[in-house]
C-alpha cells in the first residue's frame, strides 16, 4: 500500500518506519524542517532503540520518505495517518490545534478518494469532529478512522511489529477491511483485530492508559504504607502478583510515572469526564498520588541531611522518565532536580541518553557528566532516578571510593538492601526500611 504519516514524533516515525518495514511506501510528513533535515541525513530527532536500523535500511529500499510538503506527500497516498501531539491545555483538555489544522490542510489538498486515520491520542467524538470538518469542504469523499497506538517508549518497534491487538474506529466494514489487510502482516500470531466504533476506539486508549497508570500509583501508596508500618513491599508485591487477577506488569513501585503520555492522558480524561458531567474521583486520586511520590526521594534527601544540605554535591543517576529513551517529559527527575536546585544543592547528574534534553532546561545549572561513576566524583551521596539496566549491577567498592559519603538514595528499588549495606552504604529505598551498615 502507499501510505502517508504527518507527524514525525514517537508515535509518527516509528509506525511510519514499520509499515515501510513491512513492504508499504510511506511517505512521513512534518513541518518542522530541522527534523526532516535531520532524517534525510540518516539520522533521527529521538532516540528509539532498533529505529535507526529500520529507517536507514528503507531509506535505502525507496521504502520510506520524508517531506515538509504536506500536499506532495498526501498524494499517492490510499490512507493519511495523523500522529501529531496532543499535548496538555492549561485546563487540562487535549490541546487539539494541530489535529485540526492537519486535518484542515488534508481536506485541503487530498486528490481523490482517501482513509485518513487518528492515530494521535484524542478525545472520544474527535472523529466525528474531524470527518464533519474534512467532508464539509474536501473536493473528494473521505473517510475517517480511529487506529489509537500502544506503544511503549524504549520498546516502541517491538509494540508496533508485534502488538497485543489493534484496534480500529471506523463507520464502515469497507474501511475496516483496509486496516486488517494494513495490518495482517503483525496478526500472523493469532493477534486480535479489534473494530468497533470510533468514540469506542477513542475511549480505548484513555482507559488502557488509565488502568495502568492507576497500578502505579495504586503500588506507590501502598509502599509508602509499608514503609511506614515496617513492611517490606517488594514482598507485598510478591504477594498479591502472583494472584492471575492482578499479575506484576505495572506493579513496580518507584518515584512515579511520567512521559509523554500518562500524564497528559489521565488529566484530559478527569476534563472529560467533568464535561461530561461526571466525577472522576479516581482519576484525580491517581494524579495526586504521582505527583506526591515525584516528591518521596526529595523528602527522604531532606530527612537525612537535615540542615546540612544545603551545599551538598549529590550525583544523580537517571534523567529520563523511564530506561530506553531519551523523553524527559514530566520526568519524575525534573521535580526532584528542582526540589534540589531550591534547597541549594549541587547536581552531577548522569544519563545514557537524556542529558542533551536536560541541558536544554537547565543549562549550566547542573554538572553533566559522560559516565555513571564520573558523576560520583566528589559528590556526598547518589540518587536514583531511572532505571537504565547499567545501574542494575555496580561496583559499590569504586562508588564508596569515589563517594565522600556513603548514602544511596535508590529510586527504583534496584539493589537488595544487604548489599549496598555490605559495603558501607547507609541505603534508602521505596516501600522498605532505610538500611545501615553492617
């Protein structure tokens, strides 16, 4: 098939470059030139694992193109994908400007019969908001699906070759048809294909993410419940995990979540459900509960230097809002690195990929350092942030060396606490009692 993506972001490029993957033309469209400039070059504007490969091996089949020329990369086109960003408004709504002027300009210049396709997150009745908008002046008939993206940050090529399901919005069996033929080559393992009406589908990606931001949370408060009456939650997650209702996926506790998407998607869903007339009592418990634990590691820094932290150089390990991406959108890191700032602390701070997004908020506020034990030099204790698999299995004895105190403030909950103990460190983690040196 020959397809179009507008939009070159997480979602866009990546399903873009995987539909190329799988034999389709597809042109990838975006205004922003720099980005266009920067993939012409053979080379990507975010950093995805396994998507370089892909990209360059297309580029090099005539697979895969991209264009600031919405009107030339339309044309050829049977379906147009919108993946543009919805980001947050002010009062907490999707911000849908460049959906609409997306599917404007598509209205605009399509040359003949065309599926366009949301793939950006939206709320339910944009669909039909879009397909009146689009019909009420398009020259040609065109029809409107809704095809919500499940994909994974750090994990995104996988997602999109090998999805759990799809699911698709859509008026017509017709339009339906397309899709699975689209998309037969990632159902070959029995995969769903799931078609239903576009509010259902629009309403499919809020609540997924939704359900698992709400495991988050739900195991965050309950490890701050164990920490406070002695239990050990790792235990307690053991514990109910292996019940089959409830399983372990998302059921890590932490400093919160962030991204892209989670925190941006339960707020617009709370802005739904009020508009709708509705309380969304646990949507906002779930929100208020992250944006509490963002601020755990901060308190627990706090408490143990008391008074004297102001003017401590504590290294930070870990920027982006989770392992395997550069995204340090609402990054549980950014609160605690302004949590930091403001009590008057120095940060040396380490991540394999996010520290150019970081440098562009804070600039020379912070010390960037190249390797994890660099940012160690110097420093009077070591927070973790983000779980980058290299942090998995350290040399506590090069750390206490280089450390001029031995404290571990540990995010994520990533070492057994007998350990870090063993080789002097006074340890704090999540949900289980501080250890001390034995």
């Amino acid at each position: 098939m020959k397809l179009a993506v507008v939009g070159t972001g997480y979602v866009g490029l990546v399903t873009g470059a995987c539909f190329a993957e799988s034999g389709n033309e597809v042109w990838c469209i975006d205004k922003d030139a720099r980005k266009i400039e920067l993939l012409e070059n053979g080379r990507l504007p975010i950093y995805e694992p396994g998507l370089l490969e892909i990209v360059a091996r297309n580029r090099r089949e005539s697979r895969l193109h991209f264009t600031t020329d919405l009107a030339s990369g339309i044309a050829p086109a049977q379906l147009v994908f919108i993946a543009v960003g919805t980001p947050q408004s002010a009062d907490g709504s999707a911000d849908l400007s460049t959906v609409w002027a997306v599917a404007d300009a598509i209205a605009d210049c399509a040359n003949g019969p065309k599926i366009v396709v949301i793939k950006s997150t939206v709320p339910v009745g944009t669909n039909h908001q879009v397909a009146e908008r689009i019909n009420a002046c398009a020259k040609h008939p065109l029809d409107v699906a809704s095809n919500p993206e499940f994909l994974k940050e750090g994990a995104a090529v996988e997602d999109c070759t090998r999805p759990d399901r799809i699911v698709v919005g859509v008026r017509r069996k017709e339009v339906a048809d397309v899709l699975q033929e689209l998309y037969a080559p990632y159902l070959r393992t029995e995969r769903p294909f799931l078609a239903m009406s576009p509010e259902s589908a629009e309403m499919t990606k809020y609540a997924a993410n939704a359900m698992l931001a709400t495991k988050i949370s739900f195991i965050n408060e309950m490890a701050n419940v164990c920490e406070r009456l002695g239990a050990d939650v790792n235990d307690v997650r053991r514990g109910i995990g292996h019940d089959a209702r409830i399983g372990f996926q998302f059921l890590f506790p932490g400093v919160g979540y962030g991204g892209s998407c989670f925190p941006k998607d339960i707020r617009a869903l709370i802005h739904l459900s009020n508009q709708a007339g509705l309380p969304a009592d646990m949507m906002q418990a779930v929100d208020r509960v992250n944006d509490r634990q963002k601020q755990v590691l901060a308190g627990k820094i706090r408490a143990h230097y008391g008074d004297a932290l102001k003017d401590k150089t504590l290294a930070l390990w870990g920027l982006a809002f989770k392992p395997r991406t550069d995204d340090v959108r609402d990054a549980p890191s950014l609160a605690l690195i302004d949590a930091l700032l403001a009590d008057g602390v120095r940060l040396r701070v380490h991540d394999p990929e996010a520290s150019a997004n970081v440098r562009a908020l804070y600039g020379d506020r912070l010390t960037y350092c190249d390797r994890p034990y660099g940012a160690l030099e110097g420093a009077d204790g070591l927070a973790i942030v983000t779980e980058w698999q290299e942090f998995r299995n350290p040399d506590f004895e090069v750390m206490r060396r280089l450390l001029r105190e031995h404290v571990l403030f540990d995010g994520r909950n990533l070492y057994d606490p007998k350990i870090p103990a063993s080789h002097g460190f006074v340890y704090h983690s999540i949900g289980r009692r501080m250890s001390r040196p034995e």
